[in-house]
C-alpha cells in the first residue's frame, strides 16, 4: 500500500459554475504527482486522489457524456 500524499498544502477550488453552495465538489490540482477530490460539505472529511493521467482520463470521459444516464 502506498503512503497517504501530504495534502496539507492543497488548494481546493470548486466550479464557477457551482453558484457558491456547499453541494460541490472540489478539486486541489496544485500538488505534485496528484490531485485530490473532496465534498464541500465535509471539509475534514476523506479525499480520493489520483494521478494526474488519471484525472484527465477521468474529465476527458465526462466531456465525452461516457458516464451520461
């Protein structure tokens, strides 16, 4: 199992598009070698991280409607 990344340096940020409530999800980009993913709602609570190559995986299949119902 690998260690836990430091994400005391992370600099989350959600969506202009959000409209500024706490029903988000935000993302930190800023760190090196991950990015990590929390609810808005739940400041303190778990974060999922990924690679970098991960993520944009991830948005490019969003961008493409893969995950549309």
């Amino acid at each position: 199992m690998s260690p836990s990344p430091d994400l005391s340096s992370a600099e989350f940020r959600k969506s202009r598009l959000s409209g500024g409530g706490n029903a988000c999800v935000e993302v930190a980009t800023n760190l090196p070698d991950v990015v990590a993913v929390r609810d808005s709602k739940d400041l303190s609570g778990p974060v999922l991280t990924f690679t970098p190559a991960q993520w944009r995986s991830f948005i490019g299949r969003v961008n493409t409607g893969a995950f549309d119902a």
